[in-house]
C-alpha cells in the first residue's frame, strides 16, 4: 500500500506539564495527570479546584499575556525543531492558528478595570496579532488565519493545511492551537453543564472507557506542528481525514451517530485506508457518557478487534481549542518513542483500552475530535515514509 500525505516534521508544546515538549512527553508516560489542586475558583463553595493549568513563563516580548507567549513559544519550539531535523522552508509558508478563546484574561481585565485604556492594549487582545507577531518573526508570507471548530478546532486546523498542501497554496505550513481560558468562570460553566469535574484528581473522575467516569478535567495548551513534505525525518504522516456535523443540538451528540459513523469512514476512504489497517484510536475520550457510547460504538463496529483505543485527556486534561492539536502532539511523538502514552487504567473498562505507557509496533492511528455542538473530525497518522 502506497500511504500519501504531508508529514508532521517538527512539534513545540506548552501544557500543564510545563514549557516544552520534553516535560510534555515525560509527564504523559509517568501516568501522573498535570492537573493540580489550585486555589482561586470557588466552585461549590470550595477554594481550590483540579484544573490542569498552564504555568507562568514564556519570554515578555512575546506579549503580555501567558496566551500570546505560550503561542510563540510552542511555534517557535515547533520550528526550531523542524530545522533541526531537516526541514528548510519554501518560498510560502503559511501560518494557521486554531482558537476558540483567545485572551480571555486580558479581555476580563479590560472591560473590568476602570479608564484610561491603551490603543496597545486593545489590539494586543485582537486574535490576529500573535499571528502577525510570528510572521513578522520570521519573515513568513503565504496566508495566515485562524480557524475554530470548538474541540475540533486542531483537526479543522490539520485539515485545513493539508488541503492548503495539496492546493499548492502553500509550500509548508506553521500549525498551532491554542487555548488558555481557564477563568474561574469558564471552569464553573463546564461543571454546571455536568461534564467537567473539578473536585477529584483526575484519575479518579476522568476515565474514559471505564466505570465510574464523571467527566473531564480541564486543561490548557498550545500544540504547534510545522507541516511539509519537504523533511528527510518527520514524526508522523497525516493521510487524511474528513468532518461532518450532527446539526442536532448545541451540547449533545446525535444519538443515532449518523453523522459521527460517516465521519470516521470518510476520514478512511480520504486516506486510502481501510478500517481493517487501524491499529489505535487517539480517542477524544473525555470521559463523558455520551463520548464513551460514541466512539466505543465505532470501535466495536468498524475496527477490528485488535484495535486499541486510548485517551490522554486523563493526563493532560481537556485542553478545549487545543485538545485534538495536543493529542495528534501525543500520537505523533508515539511513533518517534515507539511508546502509546496512554494513561492508565483505575476502574473496569473497554476490552481494547490500553493501560498506561505501552510499547507501539508503528501501525496506522486514527485521531478523532467530536466538538461541542456537533463538530465531529477524524484524522488518519501513519509512521513516517
């Protein structure tokens, strides 16, 4: 079988673990979720609340918000590291930021604090203004935009610039995701919704595909990839993938998964694979009952039954824009170690959910991303060619 595509050649994260792909990486295969108890949000009465939020840092050039720096230093990581492994850029490098909420702490504080206001600071807050910070870094002219598909928005993302690839709009693209929006009010509007859960550690009420799972713990991060089929050592290959929207309701999945079955075989069919060549699924996996029954149905139905499934929002939490970005991160650094960080089982669970760090025999990955409202995303990664 002939596997086409662009490759994934260099990869720069920020996550609760901490600044950089390394802490990212060593954090999932611990097993030991980034979240920690963190004092601030109120929710239920109670001071502290498990959130996996990412810590201060980042360079102050890069803006005056943990936002703007976490973007320009996942980007930056991402290209260093491409470089490093081989990639030189084309004459068009186009630059796509997936976001859903962008800047909430600085617009929180703008509307709240009283007068006089900076031109500065309004458009420091503008979701173009990272993006033109980095062009202007390095000298980038092909098209630059943001895209947002809620959960999905990192599959969106990936999709839209393997068609950008395919268009020759592009000769590469700078991909990253972003999303660093856990305000005390954002956390308590998933928890009031009955699917965050704030109150335990991780492990014990975010566990997908087992008993007993309440839900997800929230997370933040900015997962940047630089894509291209100009490297001589890429970590992954994405062969494909589709969307499709349930048009059903604004939380809620379609119950019947018409659209969220479709999805996934037309991912398939765009990739040139069959469900038979499915190794893993990179679930969405958030632990809510909806998501369990969805893709625990596919699994059962399209894959076979040596497929193994897995999630790692029990690790690095529910990283909202950026979750489907951070966790193709995760799959696509699983080829490079030869290791599925999958986190590891608590409960009884899914026959084919594999349990903590388990050693990966290459194989085709299917990522799949269901967003809030209906946005459902699949991608197809293989090893590099």
């Amino acid at each position: 079988m002939v596997l086409r595509g662009i490759d994934i050649c260099g990869v720069g994260t920020v996550t609760g673990y901490g600044w950089g792909t390394g802490p990212f990486w060593d954090g999932l295969v611990s097993g030991k979720p980034a979240a920690t108890l963190t004092p601030g949000y109120g929710l239920d009465g109670n001071e502290l609340a498990w959130v996996a939020r990412v810590p201060d840092g980042g360079e102050r050039a890069d803006g005056r918000s943990r936002f703007a720096r976490a973007m320009r230093a996942a980007a930056r990581a991402a290209i260093t590291d491409a470089r490093e492994r081989g990639w030189r850029p084309g004459r068009q490098v186009g630059l796509l930021h997936a976001v859903v909420l962008g800047e909430v702490d600085l617009w929180r504080n703008f509307y709240r604090s009283g007068p006089p206001k900076q031109m500065r600071d309004y458009l420091a807050q503008m979701p173009s203004t990272p993006m033109s910070t980095l062009m202007q870094e390095y000298g980038f002219h092909g098209p630059a935009m943001n895209v947002s598909a809620m959960c999905a928005s990192g599959n969106a993302g990936l999709l839209t610039a393997k068609a950008w690839l395919d268009a020759g709009i592009v000769d590469d693209v700078v991909f990253v995701a972003t999303d660093l929006s856990l305000t005390p009010d954002n956390v308590e509007q998933f928890v009031r919704l009955g699917v965050a859960v704030a109150d335990t550690e991780p492990l014990d009420g975010c566990r997908p595909f087992q008993e007993g799972s309440r839900g997800f713990v929230m997370g933040e991060a900015s997962a940047a990839m630089v894509l291209s089929r100009q490297t001589d050592r890429a970590y992954a290959r994405i062969l494909g993938g589709a969307m499709t929207h349930d048009g059903h309701h604004v939380t809620s999945i379609e119950p019947g998964l018409t659209e969220v079955q479709r999805c996934f075989r037309e991912a398939l069919a765009n990739a040139g694979v069959s469900p038979s060549d499915v190794r893993y699924l990179n679930a969405h996996g958030p632990g809510t009952a909806q998501c369990d029954r969805a893709e625990g149905t596919v699994l059962e139905t399209l894959f076979p039954a040596e497929a193994r499934v897995y999630s790692v929002k029990p690790l690095v939490g529910h990283c909202q824009g950026a979750a489907s970005a951070v966790e193709v991160a995760a799959a696509a650094l699983a080829y490079e170690h030869s290791v599925v960080p999958a986190s590891p089982i608590v409960a009884p669970a899914h026959p084919q959910l594999l349990d903590g760090a388990t050693p990966m025999d290459g194989g085709i990955t299917v990522k799949s991303s269901l967003g809030m409202g209906g946005h459902n995303s699949v991608l197809v990664l293989a090893p590099p060619a």
